[in-house]
C-alpha cells in the first residue's frame, strides 16, 4: 500500500500542479485514507518554486557560459597571428591510436578514458577538451591559430566543471570551422572523413539576432544541372543557420513568381525544424524552366518584409537572392521599397563559373555590399557563413553578448549510439568576439561558446518529484 500510495501521490502531485489544490481527487482516496496522509498542494507555489530552482539551475549554467566568453575573448586579444605556426592539438578522431610500430600518431596523445555516467556514459577524460575539425578546413592557418588562441578555454572548462558538477558537455564553436569539446572523447569515424561542421549546428544561433530571413531562387532555364544542384545546397545550408527565432520563406521564380510552399503565401512562417525539413523536401523537387523575371520576385519578398515589421523578429531582416545573373534591371525595386534607409539587407549568391547577364546582379554589389559569387559545391559553406557574419555586425560592434538557449535537439553527430542520441538537449550558448582594436569597427564575430544542458535535467526539477 505505501508504495502505491507514492506512486498515486505522484500523479496527484502532477496534476496538482495543473489544478490549483488537490480537491478533485480527494473523493477516490476515501477508501484508503486511513493509510493515505492528504496534503493540499497549491499548484501555483509549486510552479513558482520549479520556476525558481530552474532559473537558478540554468544561471549556474550561464554563468559558466560567460567565463568561457570572457576567457577566449582575452585571449584572442593577446594572440598574434602567425602565418606559419605549427602546433600539435589533440584531434577528436585520433586520441589514443597508434601507427604500426604503437607509436602515438601526430595529434593523437595518450589519454586514459573512463566510461562517465555524466556524460552520456561515454568514456572521456575530464583533464582536458580535444579538437573536431571538418575535413574541408583541416590544418589551415586559420583553424592552427584559432585552435592555438582557444587552448586558454582548458583550464576554464575543467574550473567550470569542478564548481558546477551538473555540467555536461562544454565547447567553444569557432567560425572558422573548427569545434572545441570538453571532455577529451574519441570520436569513432566509420568513414575516415568528418563532414560535421560545427557552424551548422543551431547554436550558430548565438551568433545572431532572431531574423527575418526570404530566400528567392531562380529557376529559371539558365539553372539547370550543377547550377541547380549548387542553389540547392545553398538554400539547405542557409535554412540551417535558422532556428526557432527567426522567421523565413522560399520564393522561386522563373517567368512568374511561385512560394515553395503555396499554404505560406505571403507570409513568414517561423524556422523551426519542422518547416526547414518541409522546405528541405520541397527544395529538392525544383526544377528549371522559362525565363527568369528576378523583379517580381524581388518585390513580393519586400512586400513581406515591409508588412511584418512592426511584428516578428524586427531586429534583422534579410532577402538571400540565388541567381546566376538577371535579365532585367531591377534597381528601382529596391528604390520603391529599400531606399533610402536599406532597412532590408540582400545578400546575392551568384551562382556558376561564366557570367552572361551577372551585370544586373552586380550593381548590388556596389550598393548593398552584400555579394558573393559561388561557383562550386564547395564554396557554398563559406559563402553561407559570410551572411551571419554580417548580420551580427551590429551585435559584435555593440558587443551585445546575449545569452541564447537553442531549441531542443537530439544530437546525432556527437553521440552516435542510438541509445545516447535519444538524450534531447538544448544549448546555452553566447558568441565570442574580437576585442582587438583594429577589428572593433567593423566586428569579428570569433565564435560560440556553451554548454549542452540535458532536458533530463531540468525534467528531474519537475514538482512530480516534490511530494511530501
Ligand atoms: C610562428 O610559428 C612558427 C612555428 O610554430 C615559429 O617557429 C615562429 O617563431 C612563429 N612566429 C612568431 C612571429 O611567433
């Protein structure tokens, strides 16, 4: 009897919370209450106090996220860049192998690993954090720098960690690619090449305001083939810098202006991960025909845009054109609806190797700055990259450090298990800038620092469990 009566008094508990007082369920205890004690619980005060244990929970949290910041941007500002540095960093992949003769390999090193119920049960070493790097931007001067700048976090990471035990995984998400992760794990890589990049993962977030993001495709004839393929590509890395606070849409064209997505008509619809993976699928089945009217297209995105402000993400709102160039000159769309104060930032991807009609195109290059011109697969995860950069500009020059928690996610790439990856997380996450001077005015958004908070967690705080 008593165990079931905690278990029952648990349910009561739960939906105690829901209702305020416990009334409504007395009448099914009268047959045990001799051996049942009845509290009235009052719902509101137990939400009150889970709100309170959270929040307190959760600023232990940011606070080990602001040491991080504060450390790699100290850091960064005492690092001289070095075109020609070698250094060994500890590589994800590679910890604890050995060539043939069972000689540690270069940027492998020796580190006992114990299984820790703490982190996912996965074998790590708490001394220090390892290094992941996509295989793309491997060993760059960039990457050997910033790796060298960031060894300062170590001693941050374990400090953290040592004050706050609740802490799990702790990184530093540079931009130029590569990931920080403290504790030292070993990566298991089936296929000898690291395609996971840290800039995609969503606390990329961190780095920018919420944003109103339109991404206008041609689909025009001229498109067809490896052009295609890279808008595509393109299109799928920009939706994955968004996440839930910001809002988007797709518009393609060719000789008339089309919505992806018919039902978002006219609208944004917020970029949460079941309409990037709808727009995902949608993106997959365009296809090319006609001519491209860029104009229209062009107009309907500012027409939107004009008509969520006042709503919405207003902080940031961008038009990402994908185009190989434009038949028409459509300067006077941005003078009916951009000019004078170009509240609305475009940003073109200027798609393919020989430029016929990119003039029309490049005009914006002079006026909005914005333009890249992308000619292989390759050069898409860069040019993306570039976007966020500028628009958190304004972030970096007011070094405007929010804190930002990221939606729920199950991370498949770091825990490959099945088992671990069905842990959900969510990030608490804040971008580090350069504070070097001569960066200031125009801003270096250096990367992200955070710390993975385990739903589990903050569930275990859930007033289910404070029954008396
Ligand atoms: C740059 O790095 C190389 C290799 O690590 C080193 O020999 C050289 O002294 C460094 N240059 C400066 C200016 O620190």
């Amino acid at each position: 009897v008593q165990q079931w009566a905690v278990s029952f008094g648990k349910e009561i508990a739960a939906l105690s919370a829901k209702y305020s007082g416990a009334k409504l369920l007395q009448k099914k205890y009268k047959d045990i209450e001799g051996a049942v004690k009845i509290e009235e619980v009052d719902g509101e005060e137990l939400v009150k106090k889970f709100a309170e244990e959270m929040e307190e929970m959760l600023g232990r949290k940011m606070k080990s996220v602001k040491k991080l910041a504060e450390a790699a941007e100290d850091a960064d500002l005492v690092h001289e860049y070095n075109e020609t540095l070698q250094f060994d960093y500890f590589n994800s992949l590679l910890i604890n192998t050995v060539d043939e003769d069972g000689n540690p390999i270069p940027l492998g090193g020796e580190f006992p690993l114990e299984r820790n119920e703490h982190f996912n049960k996965l074998p790590v070493n708490t001394q220090q954090s390892n290094i992941q790097v996509p295989t793309n931007v491997y060993n760059q001067p960039d990457i050997l720098n910033g790796v060298y700048m960031s060894e300062a976090l170590n001693d941050i990471f374990v400090d953290n960690f040592q004050k706050d035990p609740t802490l799990t995984w702790q990184y530093f998400g540079s931009s130029t690619g590569f990931f920080r992760l403290y504790p030292i794990q070993w990566t298991p890589d089936e296929n000898g090449v690291v395609t996971f990049d840290c800039r995609n993962r969503n606390y990329i977030q961190a780095a920018t305001s919420p944003k109103d993001v339109i991404i206008v495709v041609d689909v025009s004839g001229s498109m067809k083939g490896l052009r295609l393929t890279i808008a595509k590509h393109t299109i799928n890395t920009i939706l994955d810098t968004l996440g839930e606070n910001d809002f988007v849409n797709i518009i393609a064209y060719s000789d008339y202006v089309r919505y992806v997505e018919p039902c978002f008509k006219g609208i944004l619809v917020q970029a949460d991960l079941d309409n990037r993976e709808h727009f995902k699928l949608l993106i997959d089945e365009l296809h090319v025909r006609g001519e491209g009217k860029v104009k229209n297209a062009m107009k309907e995105s500012f027409k939107i845009l004009n008509e969520v402000q006042g709503q919405g993400s207003l902080c940031n709102q961008a038009i990402m054109l994908i185009t190989d160039g434009a038949m028409e000159d459509f300067q006077d769309v941005f003078q009916e609806f951009n000019w004078p104060d170009r509240r609305v930032r475009v940003f073109t991807y200027l798609i393919g190797r020989e430029m016929t009609f990119a003039e029309n195109v490049k005009w914006i290059a002079c006026n909005n700055k914005y333009y890249t011109h992308v000619s292989t697969l390759a050069d898409v995860q860069e040019n993306v990259m570039e976007y966020l950069h500028v628009l958190s500009r304004p972030m970096v020059i007011n070094h405007d450090h929010d804190i930002i928690w990221t939606e729920a996610y199950m991370d498949s790439v770091l825990f490959n298990t099945q088992a671990q990856s069905l842990l959900m997380m969510t990030s608490v996450a804040m971008p580090v800038f350069s504070k070097k001077e001569e960066t200031l005015s125009h801003g270096i958004l250096l990367g992200v620092v955070g710390t993975d908070v385990a739903l589990r967690e903050l569930m275990r705080l859930a007033p289910r469990y404070k029954v008396s």
